[in-house]
C-alpha cells in the first residue's frame, strides 16, 4: 500500500481509504471482521459522517484497542457553532477515542459558507474544538464546484472532499489547485455512486492522478476490501483495452448520470435536481434502502412534484433527460 502526507495535515495516510456509509448495512460483528481486513490491508485512513446512522457506533466499536493504528474522518452537517460542537461531542463518544484526527463540514453549499465561517457558526466550534485537542485538524466536502472554488481560499480549509471519477471529472483544474495549496484532495464517490460496475479499474484510474490524496470507496465485505486494495496497489500502465473500457464507461454513463454541478437549478417548482439522483443511487445502488427513503421524505419538493417544464433540461451541459430521470426516481420511491 503506497502512503502520503495528506496536504499540510502532516497526517501520514494510505492512498486508500475507507468509506463508512456502507458499513450501515451490517451488524458489529461483521463490521470487526470488516475493519480487521481493513487493518490487515494496511488501509489506515477511515471516513464516516454524523449522517451515517449507525456507522460512527459501529467503526469505534471496531477498531477498539487499535484506534492509534487509524486516521480517522468524520463530518457534520451542523452549520451553527452549538450544534457542531454537540455533534463533535456525540462522534468523539461514538468513535470511543478522546480526538478525532480531521474533522469535516459535511457537503457545504456555497449559500451556507458565510454562516458556517461567522462568529456564532460551525467553524467556531471547530477551531475550539481542535485548541483543545478534540480534534486534529479541520476540512470540507462538497459537491458544488463553487463550494471547491471557494474553499480553495480559506485559510483554515486544510481538507477538500469532493467527487472525482471515469465519469466526473468537472473538479479536475481545482483539484490541481488544491494540489498547488498543499490542500489534501479525499475523493468521494470514486464508483459514481455505485454505478461504475468495474471497481478494480475505476480506482486505479483515481489513484494514476497525483492530485488525488486518497480514494474512499465505500465498502461493507471483506471482499470489497481485498479487491479494492489490489487495485489502489496495481501501478501498471492502462493498456489499450483498459483505456477503450473507460471511454466506453464514459459514453455509457454520460447519457443518464448527473454530475450534480447544479447548472439546472433553479427548478420552477423547487426541486433539488441533483439530490434526487443522489437518493435514488442510494435506494438502487448502494443497498441503502430504509435510509433512502427517509433522506427522500424529508425532501419538501419531490421528484413526483416535477411539471416537466424542461427548463432545466435546457441548462444541463450534459443533456440528460433529466424529465424521464426523473419519472424514474418519482416511480422507484413511490413519490
């Protein structure tokens, strides 16, 4: 397993990490024999949320007794200072350790920055939070490359997680930029959220760019580990077929997959476009039904609330269908 410095963190990380979502679907017994491939695989950068139901439980309880082995990452969606610090609080009890090495704001708009960076909001509680030792360091996830863009010049962003893959490679030039800052690069949704069916090539290409810190791949089976780890390992050039199956992936995908760069908002009757698409990979994809579901009924306009007017059809740089998406969605959840 090849190791970095993730950016100005001088967190010392494998260039293969571990994405806590779908630990949700297992029990603990499971998530101990996960973890201890994980362990084995010398994968030492774990990442997990306050969203992520029970996998902040779940991870602590696993990695007990070897906590100093892991780097570990979680976020909150918490935008005021109160409420980021309870969230810090409850992920400090749940992962059962007295710091967190980095901690996130969990997929900030660019709409919401300014409260996240004001005096009674969430970074206040961050920066407190790591004077005392709480937590380690402090960064971002996004999926608007507006938020990347801004983020870039914060000074107290030490962290970008944004979505990079065969697919969506929208965040290539800031990812460079973050490379030139010295600001970590954490890609999220390396298999485009479960619809990339070749893992083993789509997370050699991820790790073939220097810019990118580490790759987390969601994983629930200690054959995804084992698979994931052989491919983050295997530096061997692409060959022709390899490079013909990846522009096959991106002419097949193109077509039908949302990058969720936002150029389709804002929808007439007020949807969120790009989450509706974000729900439905969860609900087809991912095995994540039950919190599917309750992240989609908490939407106040749903994908069945759409007047086809196609607006936004007329935005999207990738011509989707995004009326027919859509209907889909509307259909599969049942709303």
């Amino acid at each position: 397993m090849e190791y970095i410095t993730l950016g100005r963190t001088g967190l010392r990380i494998s260039r293969l990490g571990f994405g806590g979502i779908p630990i949700q679907r297992i029990d603990g017994e499971k998530a101990k024999e996960l973890l201890e491939a994980v362990r084995g695989a010398g994968i030492n950068f774990i990442d997990t949320a306050r969203g992520y139901t029970v996998s902040e439980e779940l991870i602590g309880a696993a990695i007990e007794g070897h906590r100093d082995e892991f780097v570990l990452a979680t976020k909150s969606m918490a935008r005021d200072k109160a409420s980021m610090a309870k969230d810090i609080e409850i992920s400090l009890k749940n992962l059962r350790t007295d710091h967190i090495d980095l901690y996130q704001i969990h997929n900030c708009p660019p709409n919401q920055l300014e409260q996240v960076c004001s005096e009674e909001g969430a970074l206040a509680a961050l920066l407190e939070a790591k004077a005392a030792g709480k937590i380690g360091h402090i960064g971002i996830t996004a999926h608007s490359a507006e938020t990347f863009k801004k983020a870039l010049e914060l000074d107290w962003v030490e962290t970008i997680m944004f979505p990079y893959s065969i697919v969506e490679t929208q965040g290539e030039e800031l990812m460079a930029k973050a490379k030139e800052k010295n600001i970590g690069f954490i890609d999220m949704k390396p298999m485009a959220g479960g619809a990339i069916e070749d893992p083993g090539l789509a997370i050699r290409y991820i790790c073939a760019n220097a810019n990118v810190s580490v790759v987390i791949p969601g994983m629930y089976s200690v054959e995804e580990v084992a698979q994931n780890a052989a491919a983050a390992e295997n530096t061997a050039p692409f060959t022709v077929e390899e490079i013909a199956a990846i522009e096959k992936i991106r002419s097949e995908l193109g077509t039908t997959f949302c990058r969720r760069c936002g150029y389709c908002a804002p929808c007439s009757v007020g949807i969120n476009i790009p989450n509706m698409f974000v729900f439905h990979g969860y609900l087809s994809r991912y095995g994540l039904q039950d919190w599917a579901k309750d992240r989609y009924a908490a939407m106040p306009a749903k994908a069945g609330n759409c007047v086809e007017c196609g607006i936004c059809e007329t935005r999207c740089p990738y011509q989707l269908p995004i009326r027919s998406m859509l209907k889909k969605v509307a259909e599969d959840f049942g709303a």
